[in-house]
C-alpha cells in the first residue's frame, strides 16, 4: 500500500519591519491563489479612482436583463438602481425605496411575480476573483443595503428558476430582555452606509473605523469614513500584515464590534423555495435565441447556453410574525412564589399575618417581662 502525501501551502503578510508575520494555512492551492489574487486586486482597485471614474463606464441594464416583467407588466427603465459591488460588478436593485404602487403584489402565484432573462455570459469574468458562472440573486428590505458576499443564491446558465418567497416579522423586546435597536441611532458605531440600520452594515462599518484607526488606511470592499483612503502597498507597504490580523480578531470575537452592533428590534426575513428546470429546452432554444438576437441584439458564437431565466414570486400574501414576550413578568413571579409558599409550607395570607402577629407579641411580652424584672432588682 502506498501513502499520499498531504501539502498544505501558506499565505502570509509580515510587518514593515518583516519581525512579526501573520500566517494562514490552506490544505489546497486553489484557496491560496484565489487569497493571493484578492489581495493584489483590493492593491489595485484601491487605485483606480484616480485614474478612471467606475461610475463613468457602468453597462446598461439592457447588457444584462434582456427581459423584465412584473405581475404580467413589462418592467419601467425607471424601477431600478445601479450600484458597483467590487467583487461582482454592476448591479441592480428593483424596487429600492417601495414606494412605487407599480411593485405592489396582488395576487400571489408565479404569473403575478418578478420574471427575468439575464444575460449569464462568462467573457467579462475575472476567473480568479469568482469561480463561478451564472448570476447572484438576493432579497431584502427596502432601504437596505445587499450585502451579495454573506447572501443571496446563485442563477445556473441555461436553468430556469422559480423562487417562492414567505416573509416573516422578528419583533424583539430588547431593554431588560436583551440588546437591540430600533433603528440605529443608539449605537455608537457610526454606519458608514446610507440604508437603513442592518446587523452586517454595522459590523462592516465598525471593523471599518477600526482599520482606519490602526492601520491608517480603509479596506477596499468597505466605503470609507470621510478624510480616509483605501490601503494599497504603494502608500502602506504592510497594510496586509495589519488587516489579517484584525480580521481574524473580528472573526474570533476579539473585536467588541459583535458587542457593539445589536441586531434591530423589528426585521423581516424572507424565506425562500427554488425549483428549477432546463431553459430553454432542445425544441425552443432556436426561436427563443433567435427571438433575443431581433429584440435585444442578443449575440452568441458559442454552444454553451449563456442565458437564464428566474421568476420570483409571493408564495402567500400574508407573513409570519415572531413576537418575544416575557417568560415571567413581576406578576407572575410574585403569583408563583406565593404558590410555592402554599405548598411547601401549607400557610395563606391570614396564616402569614397570624404568624406575624405571634412574634410581635411575643416581643413585647418579652420587652414587658425585661423591663418588670429589670425595675424590681433596682428596687
């Protein structure tokens, strides 16, 4: 028999003076290229701000959704929002503030909801900053802030996905039941994004402020405090060896940002149900690519199927709510220590002042009896 033989490689960042380095091991190369490279791309991006204006060159939404439609409706160029994510690129976000009566749900069902046909071409992809092909998908509140690195699923090419979605309310009590916040402005975190309060922003913009403070630069996936810049090993040579380290204290709650940063008081969660099937099938796919290229100018030299198609929908029209409650109140504390006082020791409340007035008449006798005997060994 023979013996394979295990190697593990090592990613590490030292200090400007190369004494005290930082070490992290990884039992695959592919983990250590894909670290290694995310390390040079944040050295990189941090700079490209003073050379080209990302918001200049974003790609238009028509590059990405070849169709949109809600609630059997086609979508308005005015119901999304485009923001930069540094990992996946340009984004779009439906419905943003909810205000719009256009986004309100009727009826719930898959012809009533959100139906899509993404582009999920892999040309433009950076192979060793996201190793996969398809499309991220995420839901959330208004007003709030995606966080597509911790959430969200992923749209397979060539697959046509259907998302069925429940919401649920988390109500907390927070006070003396325990730490939350009602929308921010008791903590003493300063969120460095414009949504609303969410756990991840105020972790993200706590570790932020920390970084700044000692490493004196700011991480690039974060947004920057006002007066900081991005690191980048032109301007701090061993900014890497100052991230990891925090990073990994954050990780290991040796950071008090998980202390600092309670969760809201008031939240809602979606809960979400996929089914998914070939798109488009082998008898379709000619007439609906050739359907594509006359509309949308769509385009493709290739076998591979690089488009999909996603439906999101409501399951039901009405959600969950999780209310906390006190498990014992002072009512019911004192109910129950007069239950556990009648049945160990068998008394009532007549009994108790009964009790009561045995020892203050036995104490007065006793006051009396001192006192008798007291004047008569002075007489």
């Amino acid at each position: 028999p023979g013996c394979a033989e295990r190697r593990s490689l090592l990613f590490f960042q030292c200090n400007a003076t190369g004494g005290n380095c930082f070490y992290k091991t990884y039992s695959s190369g592919m983990g250590a290229i894909l670290e290694w490279y995310r390390f040079h791309y944040m050295n990189v991006m941090s700079q490209l701000p003073v050379i080209i204006n990302i918001s200049d060159h974003e790609e238009q939404i028509e590059d990405m959704i070849y169709s949109c439609q809600y609630d059997g409706e086609p979508c308005r160029p005015s119901d999304y929002v485009h923001f930069h994510h540094p990992v996946f690129g340009s984004c779009y976000t439906f419905n943003s503030k909810g205000t719009d009566p256009f986004w309100t749900a009727t009826k719930p069902g898959i012809p009533y909801g959100l139906s899509l046909i993404l582009r999920a071409e892999q040309k433009d992809h950076i192979p060793l900053l996201s190793t996969v092909a398809g499309v991220k998908v995420m839901i959330h509140n208004h007003n709030q802030t995606p966080f597509l690195e911790h959430e969200g699923f992923d749209i397979r090419p060539g697959i046509a996905t259907t998302i069925g979605i429940q919401q649920d309310e988390v109500n907390r009590l927070g006070g003396n039941y325990g730490k939350c916040t009602t929308d921010g402005n008791d903590v003493n975190v300063k969120l460095l994004y414009n949504n609303s309060y969410t756990l991840q922003a105020c972790l993200h913009s706590c570790f932020q402020h920390i970084m700044v403070r000692k490493c004196g630069c700011g991480y690039y996936y974060y947004p920057l405090p006002p007066g900081a810049e991005y690191c980048n090993y032109n301007k701090q040579p061993a900014w890497g060896h100052c991230f990891y380290q925090l990073y990994n204290r954050l990780r290991n709650h040796h950071l008090n940002c998980f202390d600092q940063c309670p969760k809201p008081c008031r939240e809602s969660l979606y809960k979400v149900s996929a089914g998914t099937a070939k798109w488009p099938s082998s008898k379709s796919q000619d007439w609906i690519r050739q359907a594509l290229r006359h509309q949308n100018g769509y385009n493709s030299t290739s076998n591979r199927l690089d488009i999909a198609k996603v439906t999101i929908f409501y399951q039901q029209l009405n959600y969950q709510s999780v209310n906390e409650s006190p498990l014992l109140s002072e009512n019911l504390l004192l109910s129950s220590m007069g239950s556990q006082w009648s049945l160990w020791f068998g008394s009532s409340v007549l009994s108790v002042v009964e009790m009561f007035e045995l020892l203050i008449d036995t104490l007065v006798l006793s006051l009396l009896f001192c006192y008798q005997r007291f004047r008569s060994n002075k007489t």
